[in-house]
C-alpha cells in the first residue's frame, strides 16, 4: 500500500463542548487519545494540525507530533490543506483525515480508507460507510447516509433515508429496506494536490442544502470510493454526555 499521512485537525472553539481535544480521557487528552489510535495503524506519520499552543504543548507532553495552523480556518478541510502545505507533502501524497473526536476509531478502518486511492485511481477521495440496523438512525437527520454503486464509488450522500424505498416507505419509515441502507462514516483520505485545492473550489447548492461539505467535491465532477466495514466505530464525541460514556471505557 501507498504510504500515507495521518492528520487529526484539532481547534478549542467548539460550540456543544468547549476545549474537546483537551478533555481528559485516563490520563491523557483526547486529541492524544486520537493520535494513539492513529499511530497504531499503518500511517508512515500521524500529525496533529491544531489552532491553539496548548493543544501543542499536550500533544508535546504525549510524544505526538503536531503543527500550528491559523485559528481563522472556516473548516477542517481548510485547517488540512494549510497542514500539508506546512509539511511540504508532494501533489500525490495520500493523507487520511481522522476526526480528533474519535479516541475509539479503529486503526485498520484508517488502513483501509487510505488504501481506496490505490484502488481507485479515478477517485479523489476515500471514506467509508457501515450497513444502517436500526429504523432510528435511518430516520434521524443527524445520521448521513451514502449510495454506491457497483464499483463502490458513491452516488450521494443525504441526511435523508435514502434509497427511498417506494413500496416499503409508503406509510412512514418503520422498516429497515434490504439491502440496508448504509451509514456514513466521517474519515477521509485525498491527495495531498487535491486536498489543497479543495477549499478553492464554489460551495455547491446541494451542499449548503444538505450541510455536507463532501457533496462539494461531487458537484465538481470529483469521485469518492467507499470502503463498506462490517463494524460500526466506536463512539465520537460530540456533547458532554458523549464524553462521560467514553470517559468510562478509559
């Protein structure tokens, strides 16, 4: 497999949890419970790009290897493609965005996603997706679904139940379709060139619809391949009653 960098965007200002990277799980941050993770799989090097000294001097004090980016960045996206210009990466390094609320995400699942470039030449972005098994989440706006096609390359992404299921959806969504619809999983591999110029790209309609900012990258005419896990991950953390359930498994 194609060597690949692992990046792990990181800024304090989050609107439901403030200072998330630096809350404590066991004895060490989250951010550094997520380069752990990170640095576990395959990746030939693991990199924090954080906003703030402090997330620096944590990730310092753990032995993980961070830079500073500017504080002003609209997106992950945008923090990451100022990351690669900082560590000088070629147009066709591959990078795997891991989020840094992810202290349980599974090293092979980052393998895998970073492996979809090699095979898929066409595409220029990799994620991964996991089969939906509950009615709940198939309903629920916060969860994002993805269809692909025979070759595993998406078609979309909703924030609705797709594919609708003419018949079975008739009366309301109370079963589950076969095959099950599949979730989304928020990781992503690019080019390092790619990854650089996608914050120059025009936001696209369905993405200030949808609120999904890969559904950009499709607007231009750019593919995404999809690798389909049998597992779902493990929990992020988005609010502190995620917090306090993974605070328990450390």
């Amino acid at each position: 497999m194609t060597a690949f960098t692992v990046l792990i965007p990181a800024r304090l200002a989050s609107t439901r949890l403030p200072n998330k990277p630096l809350a404590a799980l066991g004895d060490a941050p989250m951010v550094v419970r997520v380069a752990q993770r990170a640095m576990q799989s395959q990746a030939s090097r693991t990199v924090v790009a954080c906003d703030s000294e402090q997330i620096m001097a944590a990730c310092a004090a753990h032995g993980v290897e961070a830079i500073l980016t500017r504080q002003d960045h609209a997106s992950g996206s945008d923090r990451l493609a100022e990351a690669c210009e900082l560590l000088g990466l070629d147009g066709n390094d591959v990078v795997v965005n891991v989020q840094g609320d992810e202290p349980l995400i599974a090293p092979p699942l980052i393998d895998a996603v970073a492996a979809l470039l090699d095979q898929h030449p066409e595409a220029s972005m990799g994620t991964a997706a996991h089969a939906i098994d509950n009615v709940d989440d198939l309903r629920s706006p916060n969860v994002v679904k993805v269809v692909a096609d025979a070759r595993g390359r998406a078609l979309y992404f909703s924030r609705a139940p797709i594919p609708w299921w003419r018949d079975g959806f008739a009366e309301g969504v109370t079963s589950l379709p076969q095959p099950a619809p599949l979730r989304h999983v928020g990781i992503y591999s690019y080019r390092a060139g790619f990854l650089r110029s996608f914050p120059a790209l025009p936001q696209a309609p369905i993405e200030q619809t949808e609120a999904l900012e890969q559904l950009r990258a499709m607007w231009h005419g750019h593919q995404i391949a999809v690798h389909v896990t049998e597992h779902a991950p493990g929990p992020g953390v988005d609010t502190a009653q995620d917090l306090e359930r993974v605070r328990k498994l450390f």
